[in-house]
C-alpha cells in the first residue's frame, strides 16, 4: 500500500514511466460541462473528464498518457478553469505547434470539453501539488419562477434567502479547520480532514438578465463534495431553518449528519487554480 503511493506521488511530479530521454513536464488549461460526465476521474466503463483526456493525448502522442488534475470534481460538477499535467517526449510535442495541438485535443474529446491553452512547466510541476489555491463559486437562483438560460447552471430555490445570514454563518468556516462534517462520510475514512478556507463571499450577478446569488468559496485544498455541502448548510441558514451559530456547532461535530444536505451539483463551478 505505501510502494502505491509513493509511486503515484512520483509519477504526479513528474515521473518518467517510459523511459523517455527528452521526457518534459506539460499542462493544458480546459473548461468542461460536467453534466455529461460522472465526474473529471476516469472510471471503467464511464464517460469521464479524464478517460477523454487521457484517451485524446494517448491518440496525438502515439503512447499511453496519465494526467493529473487541480482538483477532482464530481458528476454534474463544472469547470471554467480546470488544469491537468502530463508527461511528453519533447521531440513529439515540438513536432506540434500549440494551436494545432488545442485543435486537436478539441477535435478528439467531447462537446463538452473545451480546451484552451498549452503549457511547457517545469519538470517537478504537478497541477494537483503545485496549487497553491483553488477558487470555486455556485450559483443560486433564488426566485419564486423558474430560471431558462442559466437552469443547467445554478439551484433554483423559491423561498427567499437571507443572505447577510447566510454570510454571517460562512465566517465560522473561514481558516484551518477540521471539516470533516463536511465531506462525503466514506471518503473521510483514516484521513486527514483539516482544510484551509481563505475566502466565503457573497454576491449578485446577472445571466442572460437572469439574477443570480454566488457563493465565493477559495481554499488551498477541498475534501470530496466540500463545498456543495458547506452551501447546503448555509442555505439552511438562509431559509431560517437554523442560525448563523449552527456553522460552528457543525464543524465540532465532525460527523457528516451534522451538515445541511449537499447542494446539487450543477450549481458548482471550479472557477479559478492558483500556482
């Protein structure tokens, strides 16, 4: 179990596996639709994020690829900055210019899948490792109506939302705590669950003149559906069903039950990586 790790750590900081003597370090910076897919990790026998990823490269590149990401998101979930490093021949990628290169990884991977830069990095570079934080916002339509434009993109929650309650509960989850009432029970199991939470801000925006509440969540890192459940517990806070205080009695459980509901996947959106 450790020799595992290790070598998966290794390989993520750029490891050779295939013995290449020009092997260099790359990213590609990407957008995605999480609808389609059951999630960015790649799963036998699943349309996934990464098994597109990995498929396209191995295509251009003539050789098995595995990539690594910034951050894993769940089924449903979005990306509109999403970061992925990989392993290259140097030789084969300056046989490509970056242009042609974007064309076709866009050419070989879903509608969904937008890929749009591509970088050279340093050898030790590692898009999951090298974050240095990670930025994250979900949309809330909160209207009695249904929203049109921007339905596949935010929660739709009729009753009004006391927001300035909603950010008065937020603050008990700035800084480094255990939030491990806050993450998917399983996935917490005999693993650290202390976070860094820099930012939770709130603030109108508008969609196709469609008005929209997010939730501004920045970290260093996320624990497996985080954020959707730090959003859940403070929409119960919105709605009146629990005071601002109930954050913090939240985070000294340290059990999932603790928690509001997890808000649905489609609102969330990786939006930003920090190096």
């Amino acid at each position: 179990m450790t020799s595992r790790v290790i070598y998966r750590r290794t390989w993520e900081r750029g490891y050779n596996p295939h013995g290449m003597d020009d092997a260099r370090t790359y990213s590609i910076t990407l957008a995605y639709d999480g609808a389609p897919f059951a999630g960015f990790a790649r799963q036998p026998g699943q349309l996934t994020v990464q098994g597109e990823l990995e498929q396209a490269l191995s295509t251009l590149l003539r050789m098995p690829v595995e990539t690594t990401c910034a951050g894993r998101t769940d089924t449903g979930v979005h990306a509109r900055t999403q970061v992925v490093s990989f392993s290259a021949s140097a030789r084969e990628m300056a046989s490509r210019n970056p242009a042609s290169f974007i064309r076709s990884m866009n050419a070989l991977t879903q509608d969904g899948i937008s890929v749009r830069a591509l970088d050279e990095r340093p050898e030790d570079f590692s898009a999951r490792f090298s974050a240095k934080m990670r930025e994250y916002r979900y949309f809330i339509f909160n209207r009695e109506y249904p929203p049109i434009f921007t339905e596949p993109f935010a929660w739709h929650v009729k009753r009004p939302l006391d927001v300035d309650a909603m950010q008065e509960a937020a603050a008990h989850l700035i800084g480094e705590h255990d939030f491990k009432s806050f993450c998917m029970a399983a996935s917490a199991e005999g693993k650290r669950t202390y976070r860094y939470v820099d930012e939770v801000s709130f603030f109108q925006c508008e969609q196709f003149a469609e008005p929209l509440i997010c939730i501004k969540v920045r970290g260093n890192a996320f624990l497996h559906s985080m954020v959707r459940a730090m959003v859940g517990t403070l929409v119960a806070v919105g709605r009146g069903q629990r005071k601002p205080s109930w954050t913090e009695d939240v985070l000294e459980a340290k059990t999932r039950s603790a928690a509001g509901e997890n808000a649905p996947a489609k609102g969330l959106v990786l939006w930003d990586v920090e190096y």
